[in-house]
C-alpha cells in the first residue's frame, strides 16, 4: 500500500489542533472548498499484539471517527515535526474522501462514488450532524453507551475528554439521554446517531448487556425500522473491521496471526469471515486508488 507522505499534504489542512493527546484537523479540496474533518493520536501506536491489541485499535479508531464527527478545529500554523505524523494519520483515516491529482500534484475531493466506501461514511456523508444541537445530543448519547456499566476505565475517560469534550466526560452523575432530548434531533441525522452509538458499542471489548439496552431504546425512541437498523449496525461494524486493519496495515501487511486474530474478532462483533474480507478488499482498492502519487 502507498504510504502517505506530509509533503502530499500540505495544501490541504486549513485548522489543525492537539488537545489531550489528540490532534484534530480540517482538510480542505483546494478545487472545491470542501471541508472534511478528522483526527487521529498524537503519539505513534504500536502495532496491535493479541486480540487485546486489536480492541485497542478498534479504540484507537473510534477515537478518531467520532472526532472527525463530533470534533471542533483552531486555526492552523505551520505544524511542527511531532505534529505532522498525526496529520498524516488523520488524513489516512478520511482518504476515501480524497484522491490525488496527478497534473495538480495534490489531493483533491473524490467523486461523490459510494463505491469505495465503507456505508458507515456513506451515512455520515449523506446525514451528517450538521447542527452543533445534534452533535451534542449524539456525544451525549456516546456517554450513555461507554458509562452503561457503571465502570469508567482510564482509557475511556482520556477518549471521552479528548473527543467528548470535559463537560461531558464529568457528567458521571448526570441524568441519561431522554426521549425528550432526542425528540430535538434534527429528522435526518436520527440514523447517523444510532450507528454512532452502535459503533461506540462495538468498539469496546468489555461489553455489557446494559449497553445493548441503551442501544434497543434509542433505537425505539428514534423509530428506526428493524431493517434500517440491521443496516445500521452493519455499517458500524465494518468501520470498527477498517479501523482494526488501518492499523494492522501499518506496516504495510496483514501477516496469518493478525488474520486469526481478525477472524476471532469478527465473531465477536458478531459478523462473519467473508465481511472481514469484504472490508480488507474495499480498503485495499481505496488506498491505492487514493495514493497512487
């Protein structure tokens, strides 16, 4: 796979910013003006070692999607070396959205294909939480997802503060998400919500029976039908599947332990192999497609 260099990039961030260890970063198609936004760590991660080092990539991933979703940007300065890599990972995370131009010499905006796509972006694409009102109430919900076992670990509270934000990351003792709230959401964003929250499920490995009931009654509040519901989670699943093999790719390969692995993850993301494998396919044909330079 092509690997994306700082250089490729540096037409392209209009606002970057660190703020607990999490670089944040708007992209910009210097033909269109569109914006995407996205994020990734600061420090370099390890390659994944275990299953348990796959969870941790699937939080390392959550981290940077929901930044990308939930996220604010500041103005951006001549970033420095230790800022650049994570630059870098934010943009790789978001590539889909952009493809090189060779005459150009810079990334530009993709087409508007959904072929190359994981549906998750596609959703995000289509019904994005547009409104500051429904990023909040979606961050909210994340909360209600990640806290429904009554026990906060360490890494869950430094992502919810890095992409939640601190006010919501002390509202321990604060009342759950009602109907009430989530009857203000925007009408066409109510999907995008539930497949954030199904994603927040799925990216932790200490899941906990109260969490899927969160889950089943956002899905009753917002009155997503049964099928669009399935859509939904598989649509979450996948992402979760591409933030595992970002990082399992880091190196450029899968090798055979790492696919056992990914093959014992799927089953407990409650997916199948060939899913695991569409993905790989999927993300593959984007990369190349996106960094052919």
């Amino acid at each position: 796979m092509t690997v994306i260099r700082f250089e490729q990039l540096k037409i392209n961030p209009v606002a970057f910013g660190a703020e607990n260890g999490v670089m944040k970063v708007t992209f910009r198609c210097p033909i269109s003006g569109q914006t995407v936004e996205a994020s990734a760590p600061m420090a370099a991660q390890a390659r994944p070692a275990g299953l348990s080092g796959l969870w941790q990539s699937a939080r390392n991933g959550a981290t940077r999607m929901f930044g990308a979703v939930l996220g604010d940007n500041r103005p951006a300065a001549a970033p420095k070396d230790a800022e650049q890599a994570a630059i870098v990972a934010a943009f790789d995370s978001v590539r889909a959205a952009f493809h090189w131009d060779e005459k150009r010499g810079h990334f530009v905006a993709a087409s508007q294909s959904a072929d190359l796509m994981n549906p998750f972006d596609v959703v995000l694409r289509d019904a994005p939480l547009a409104r500051k009102a429904d990023r909040e109430i979606a961050a909210r919900v994340m909360w209600d997802v990640i806290r429904a076992d009554a026990e906060i670990r360490p890494a869950e509270q430094s992502f919810v503060e890095a992409i939640l934000g601190k006010k919501i990351a002390a509202m321990r003792d604060t009342p759950e998400v009602s109907k009430l709230d989530i009857d203000h959401l925007s009408a066409d964003c109510r999907g995008t919500v539930l497949m954030l929250a199904v994603a927040t499920a799925l990216s932790d490995e200490h899941r906990h029976a109260r969490e899927q009931q969160r889950v089943s009654r956002l899905a009753e509040w917002l009155d997503v039908r049964q099928e669009r519901q399935e859509m939904l989670r598989n649509a979450a699943a996948q992402k979760v599947i591409e933030n595992v093999l970002l990082e399992c790719y880091s190196d450029g390969v899968i090798d055979d332990a790492e696919r056992a692995r990914l093959t014992l993850l799927a089953e407990r993301l409650g997916v199948n192999e060939a899913l695991v494998g569409k993905v790989d396919v999927r993300l593959r044909q984007r990369r190349v497609q996106a960094g052919a330079a």
